[in-house]
C-alpha cells in the first residue's frame, strides 16, 4: 500500500512517518524543501518536491497513491491570516481534487479540536455544530476544508486533534508564553493528545474500512487545567493574573472521544502525567 504524507517535516509528520514506516507502508512524503526530508529519507521515506498550489507537482506525487494522510497546515501566526486560510482550505481542496483525479481510493484529512466553539454544555462532539465564518482563521479554514473535502468522490476520513505533544515536541514550551498574551483563565483545561496515540489513530483511520465520511476526536483521558500545565515547567506564577474571575465554560476546549473509543481505539498515553512518569515528553 502506497502511501502519500504531506507536512511530512513538521511537528506531527517528522513522528508519525517513522512510524508509518516501521509499520511497513511505501511512503512518499511531498515537501517544499527537500532539505529538510534528509533525515526521513535515511529511513526509506520517498521524497517528491512539491506544493500544494503547484498542480504540476500534485500529478507525480499522487502516482499510484494508495491513501493520503495530510497533515500539512498553516496555524498561528498572528499576522498571515490569509496565508492560514490559502493554506488550509485552498491547498487541502486543492489536493483532494489531485487525489480524485489520480484515483486515490482514500483520504485522511487531519484537522483539530480548534474548530469547536464554547457553549455546548457538554465535551465537544463530532456532530455539534461548528462555524466556517468562526472568527478564528486557523478554525475556519479547517471547518471549510473538513466540509468541502467530505463531499469529494473517495472515501474521506477526517481526525480532529486535540493539544499535541511528547516525543521531546517543543509545542508546551511554545504555548505557555502565548497563554498570558492571550489571557487564558488558570482554570481552563487542555485536551492535550500523545504523539504516539496521534500516530495510532492515523494508522488505524488509513486501514479500517467502512468510515468513508466520518469524523473523530482524539485527545486524552484526562484534560489538565492551564495552571498546572504551566505549574509543570515553572512557569504559573509568571503566566496568570491573580485575582481572576469565575472560569465562564468549565468544558470550553474539552472533547469527547467515546465515538472513537467505540471502534476498539485505546489509547497508550492516557495523560500528560502518565507521559511524564515514563519520560515520554
């Protein structure tokens, strides 16, 4: 089984396609810059120089593609919110119409918990309904690919993703300065998600057969407030302002996973701490 990764050099690609490989699969990744795929190559990936508004470059790289995992995306950065959406809508429809054309009999978009809303009254579920004109960039360009992409002629299987981490990821460190600049209540909670339970799923979305047009969450047994969060790397005292108010939705960022619990999915990290204890950060 031929398989095509985009983002294949990023934070969730560079762990997940050495796992992907172990497994066995023919990989071929397609990247914008061949330099940083050295390392993945050394370990049998296929390098394909390409992007994904290049039509020309989509056609070599869906060759004899059994499935794509996409994992390619723009998120934060707080001043190309133009760039997020040509990147994560554009490019991921972009894509999906290559992949039709090439024949390509299935299709694993990866998305993320940021497009849920507050206000549910419950962790977030796959049928609550989410916003395409959210005010939020990286949000709605993720909504409107998720729903463009479910409409295409191939078997499409969408993954939301809750707050990645481990496997020596710098994406905690990244966040905890951005969590005062955007004046996150200490009592919030995270719904963070092991890289190793992220690779997990994919795999299990890219073999099982009967979830053409399904939507899943992943995340963890056990959302961890933003104090400790910070608290765990030192850092509360200097993150959070003192007093603050009532926390508004205690289930504001959390999601619920039983859907994805009910295909036999387990997961391996079932939170941060457990992660900790085994010196899997």
């Amino acid at each position: 089984m031929k398989i095509l990764v985009t983002g294949a050099t990023g934070k969730v690609g560079s762990r997940f396609v050495p796992r992907l490989l172990a497994k066995g699969y023919d990989v071929r990744i397609l990247v914008r810059d061949a330099s940083k795929a050295v390392a993945l190559a050394e370990i049998g990936a296929e390098v394909v120089t390409g992007d994904l508004f290049d039509a020309a470059s989509l056609t070599p790289a869906l060759a004899d593609v059994d499935a794509v995992i996409h994992l390619a995306a723009l998120f934060r950065t707080f001043t190309d919110n133009e760039g997020i959406i040509r990147t994560n809508h554009e490019g991921s429809i972009a894509l999906g119409d290559a992949a039709v054309a090439a024949g390509v009999k299935r299709f694993v978009f990866v998305s993320t918990s940021n497009v849920y809303g507050s206000g549910y009254g419950h962790p977030a579920r796959e049928d609550d309904p989410v916003n395409s004109n959210d005010p939020r960039p990286y949000a709605s360009s993720k909504i409107a690919a998720e729903q463009e992409l479910l409409k295409a002629a191939m078997d499409v299987r969408v993954l939301r993703l809750g707050f990645v981490y481990g496997d020596k990821d710098p994406h905690i460190e990244e966040i905890i300065p951005l969590l005062k600049k955007m004046k996150r209540h200490s009592g919030s909670r995270m719904h963070m998600v092991h890289h190793l339970d992220v690779a997990q799923a994919l795999i299990m979305l890219l073999e099982r057969d009967g979830l053409n047009g399904e939507i899943f969450n992943i995340a963890d047994d056990a959302p961890i407030t933003l104090y400790e969060l910070a608290d765990s790397v030192g850092k509360a005292a200097d993150t959070f302002e003192v007093p603050e108010a009532p926390l508004a939705d205690p289930f504001e960022g959390i999601t619920d996973i039983s859907k994805l619990r009910g295909t036999g999915f387990r997961l391996l990290v079932p939170s941060y701490y457990v992660a900790r204890d085994l010196d899997i950060l």
